[in-house]
C-alpha cells in the first residue's frame, strides 16, 4: 500500500526513543527505538519472554519505562489527556478484557456513552454497525462475553477498541489461542480495517503468518535489542534468532502463505 | 487522513447549500453526526429528488459513513465522494447495519413469579448440596481419623497458622470491644436499681457463654471462610483442580481436609483467647466505671461463672468451624470458569457461613436450656 511511500515524507505517528525497561537485573529492553509510520501495519515479534507485551504497554502509556520517552504525533504520551487518547488509540488486549458484566453491545457502546453525547438510539446503531464491521451478527451483540467463544470474543473486543474510531490500533496477540481458520479471518479483518479504514496499526504476535502475511514491516525484538524492517529485509538478517525465526520449518508454510496472499493483493 | 489537520481543535462540520442540494464541509463524524442529522431532518421531508455534497469533507469516520450510507439508502444522491472516502462507504455499505436485537421483555409481574421460583429452585438444591457436602465431610474426616498416617501435617499447620495466629490480633480487639459495648449497656441499665454491680457477672457470663464464641466464629467466617472460598475458586477456574483429578489425586483430601481439620484446630482456641480477652475488657471497664480492683474483679468473676459456661461456649467452636470450612470449601468447588463466579461463590460463602452459624447458636442455646447447662 502507500504506507512505504508516505513514509518518506510524513513523520511518524509514534515514535519510541531509547526505551529501557527492567525487572529486577534482567534488562528487557535496551534502550529501543521505534518509529509507527502513519497508515502502516507493524508487528512486534520476539520469543516468549522477549519483552513484546511490555513494550506494547510501555507504547500506549500503560507502563512508564526506566527511561526513554514515547511520542504520538510528536506529543510525550503523559502529557496527552484521557479523551485525546482515548479517540487516538484502540487497543485489543491478549484475553480481550471484555467487562463480562456488560453485553458485546454495551461493551461497544460504553467509550461512547463516556466521550460523547450521541443519544442511545444513535449509539446502538453506531455499536450494530462495529460488531457487524468486526464480521460477528447482529445477534450475538445481546450476548454477554461468557457466552461467546474465543474468536468471537476476539472481535468483539476489537469492535469495543474500534468504538470511537482510533486512528492507532493496538493488537496483542490477536490470534493466539485460536484455531486457524478463525485466526486466518482476523488476520483477513486487520488488513480490510487497515484499507477501509486508514487505521495504523501495531500488532505483537508471535504468529508467523499474520507477520508475513498482515504486516508492512516487523520489529523484532532479541535480547533487548529491536531489529526492524520488512520481512525480506529481515529474511537476509545474520541475527541467528531472526535467522532461525524466518527460515524454520514453521516459518515455510507461512511463507507460502504469504506469496498466494500477496497475488491476491 | 482523518481529522489529521484538526490534531489538537474539537472537528467542525459546515452545511451550505439550499434547496434541493447540500455540501457538507469540514468533518462528518462521531463528534459532528448529531448536528448533521439535525440538519438534514427537516431537509429531507421536504424534498424528493436530493443530493448532498461531500466533495469538500476534510474527514470521515465509521459513523459518518454509516450516516451518508443511510442517506444513500434514502436516494439522496452523493456527489463528489472523494477516492478515500469512497472505500469506507463500500465498506460500510456492503454491511447488512441490522438494528440491535432487543431481548424479549417480560411483564414484572411474571418477572417476579419467575424469580420466586427460581429462588426456591436454587434454596432446594443449595440444601441438598450443603448436606451432600457435610456427609461427604464427615465421612472424610472419619477415615481421617481412623487413618492418621493420610493427614497432611504441613497443610494443617499451614492452615492453622493462617487461620488461627494471624487472627489473633483481631480476635482481640473484637473481644474487649464487645465486653466494652455490653459493659457500658449494663451499667446504664442497671444503675437506677443500684445493681450495677452486677455486670461483671454479666459480661463474664454473656462473653463467656454466647459472645467469645459467636464474635470469633464471625470474624472467621469473614476472614476465612472467604479465603477457602477464593482460594479453592480460583484453582478451580484455572483449571488446577482438574489437574490434580486427572493425577488421581482427590481434591477433597488435598485442599479441604486440611482447611477442615485446621479450623476445627483453631476456632476452639481462638474462642478461648476471646474469652480471657473479653474478660479482661471487663476487667477494664470495672476499674474505669465501678472502681473495682482487678484482683475484686477476679474474684467476683470466679463466683459469677461456672466451669459448664466456659464449657457450653467452647463446646460450639469446633461445631461452628466445622460448618464455615464446609461452606466456604463448598462454594469454592462450585466456581464456574470465569473470575467473575469466585466473587460470586465468595460472597455466598460468607453470608451462608454467617447464617449457619447464628442458627447453629440459636439451635445450642434452646438445647442447653433444655438440658438444664
């Protein structure tokens, strides 16, 4: 898409300098930089353990690093207010965290009872059209989050993070825990939401196929250190991870995913 | 794109034009959607053949679109759509934007039918439950005791520890509060038919009978009862004591047993610790309110009570601590996988641990009048 050829004029959306998160003596991460551009899809990939939750956090202000500073827009992100950051950023959590006292309906419709003063009847259809947006039916809207199964959940926590239409979403491991099929149709609904929508988005995964097949570019994160680039960039990386990572047995079905993905695209 | 010029200002939308067509200019979204729908009423019943302008719209968002394409449903006609915009409204358009299902609503009256039935559907199997439990209990902690050798020290020290020693402070502080209430109460009380000499008696008799045990098997209920509850809920919805089914390895023997057995070990000397604490409470409130010696106290105390007080309040202990590991054991094992039932169960545990027990004292205290104790 366009995102590689803005890039080269426009500033980032995000931007992440000399990041250093710690844990007791373990150093996660080691002063990373990381630029989001505008209109991109990024992934954040890295072994269990390798720090890609916390630096997902630490990007949308949940966690304060050790040091280092996060920008959106140019602005440090402490000193944006709830309700600016509420309209600029989206984020689907790795269980969804979807308030289980609330239907799907009213989960969606909660940030916009909060930030605007849209009447009911207007909210519900805004609500109907998220959850329709997110590929669940009218129908399981009324649901509450015990009744639905793991990829439904999955969406309809990415139509609540959807509600007041940010422009960055964030996605941890959107498609963990589910079969795939069902992981292959979020992964179809991040890059159509992405298109259609224009959003910016920052997934963290270790999916191999939503990597290679959803993502402009990856940032890999070893030993604290942040590798970025697209996936043929990364293919010829002399990091053994990354090495490892791209030309395992796992990584081969993914890359011929990716090829069919990429004709069609 | 969007609103990108208007990072840091609120986004406006401009409506111009009249007659049979409109322009929109500026942004069409969340913030803007009501002052255009507002302004498009009135438009749209005038006229039939119509068509709006959005060539000069700087931003469009999901709801937006869903406005334009709902116009678009009402042949109003969109002029100069905009190449980016124009995927959205494909987007938005292609989806079948079905009203929200209602749930069914039910007259209150048949709500409340439902209610009362369901209510005594639950109180039913609740009872059957508590006895299944309690028979399951007893005849655990049967072969418990003709089998010593399958006991978990560790667990039950643990368990003592956690329930007995830590509450002690509280257990305390409990115990000279009440003998303070009951105290104050008797004086004023008993002072206009100059007897007040009587509430060391009184307080040694009520805290010694009813009010040590009671108080300290509440304070347990509360404090841990939901700790079984919680404890064993939160194994239970993260799939723990599936676990352990599954190495043959009985849940019941692992994680109720000792909690039981632990607070059958406590609850008794908990008791006895609110006793002697209670009593000096009222040890207390002679020497500030009647000027009675502690050594005076004593004495009268001595001739107020009887060892069978001190008994029949010990004698409810184990029964009590008996009942509140069973419930709270019991709620534990009836979480349901989320995180949501343990507070639920939790909840439950303690006001049914509560209940059980104020019954249970009501049910001694007519028994050892019976009995003549």
């Amino acid at each position: 898409m366009s995102a590689a050829a803005r890039s080269q004029h426009a500033e980032p959306i995000l931007s992440a300098r000399g990041i250093v998160n710690c844990f007791g003596k373990q150093r996660v991460h080691d002063k990373v930089d990381l630029d989001v551009e505008a209109g991109e899809v990024l992934g954040i990939a890295g072994g269990s353990g390798s720090g890609k939750s916390v630096l997902l956090k630490t990007l949308i202000g949940l966690h304060r690093p050790d040091s280092g500073k996060v920008l959106i827009e140019g602005k440090p992100i402490e000193a944006i207010s709830a309700d600016e950051k509420a309209a600029l950023i989206g984020v689907l959590f790795q269980q969804g965290a979807l308030f289980s006292s609330l239907s799907v309906a009213q989960n969606v419709m909660l940030p916009m009872r909060e930030y605007t003063d849209l009447p009911v009847s207007e909210q519900e259809k805004i609500a109907a059209v998220k959850i329709e947006l997110t590929g669940l039916s009218a129908d399981s809207a009324m649901k509450f989050p015990a009744q639905l199964s793991g990829g439904m959940v999955k969406r309809a926590a990415l139509a609540r993070a959807l509600a007041l239409d940010p422009r960055m979403l964030f996605l941890d491991e959107p498609t963990s825990d589910l079969d795939p099929l069902t992981a292959g149709g979020i992964d179809e609904l991040i890059m159509q939401l992405n298109r259609g929508l224009g959003l910016t988005v920052v997934i963290v995964t270790h999916d191999l196929t939503t990597l290679l097949t959803v993502c402009d570019r990856v940032a890999v994160l070893v030993e604290g250190k942040i590798t970025v680039g697209t996936v043929d960039q990364l293919a010829r990386s002399h990091d053994p991870w990354i090495r490892e990572f791209l030309h395992g047995p796992r990584a081969q079905g993914a890359m011929n995913a990716r090829k069919s993905n990429h004709g069609i695209r | 794109m969007a609103g990108a010029s208007s990072k840091s200002s609120t986004p406006m939308l401009a409506i111009e034009g009249e007659g049979d067509r409109l322009s929109f200019e500026g942004v069409l979204g969340l913030c803007t959607l009501t002052q255009a729908r507002q302004a498009l009423e009135h438009w749209r019943k005038q006229r039939k053949s119509r068509v709006l302008d959005v060539s000069k719209l700087s931003g469009l968002d999901t709801p937006g679109a869903m406005f334009l394409c709902e116009l678009r449903d009402k042949h109003v006609e969109l002029a100069g759509v905009q190449s980016e915009h124009a995927a959205l409204l494909e987007l938005i358009g292609g989806l079948p934007r079905k009203p929200l299902t209602k749930p069914p609503t039910i007259a209150r009256w048949r709500q409340l039918v439902i209610q009362l039935g369901k209510g005594a559907d639950d109180f039913w199997h609740d009872s059957l439950d508590i006895l299944t439990f309690v028979g399951r209990s007893l005849s655990a902690f049967g072969h418990a005791l003709r089998h010593p050798s399958s006991l978990r020290p560790a667990s039950i020290s643990r368990q003592i520890a956690e329930t007995g020693i830590h509450a002690l402070p509280i257990v305390a502080l409990m115990a000279v509060m009440i003998s303070i209430v009951i105290g104050y109460q008797s004086v004023a009380q008993l002072r206009p038919y100059g007897g007040e000499d009587f509430t060391i008696s009184l307080i040694a008799v009520s805290v010694l009978r009813e009010m040590g045990v009671l108080i300290t098997a509440i304070m347990v209920a509360g404090r841990s009862g939901s700790a079984f509850t919680a404890e064993i809920g939160v194994m239970k919805a993260r799939e723990e004591i599936d676990a352990l089914n599954s190495m043959g390895l009985e849940p019941f023997d692992l994680l109720v047993l000792p909690r039981m057995i632990g607070l059958i070990i406590t609850l008794p000397l908990l008791t006895f610790f609110a006793d002697i604490m209670g009593l000096l409470g009222g040890a207390m409130i002679a020497q500030s309110l009647l000027h009675i010696s502690l050594s005076q106290d004593l004495e009268r105390v001595r001739e107020a009570v009887s060892i069978s007080d001190f008994g029949v309040g010990l004698i409810k202990a184990p029964v009590f601590a008996f009942f509140i590991a069973t419930v709270g054991c019991m709620h534990g094992l009836r979480v349901r996988g989320s995180a949501e039932s343990v507070g639920r169960e939790t909840t439950r545990a303690v006001v049914k641990a509560i209940f059980l027990v104020i019954v249970f004292d009501a049910l001694f205290s007519v028994f050892f009048e019976k009995v003549g104790l």
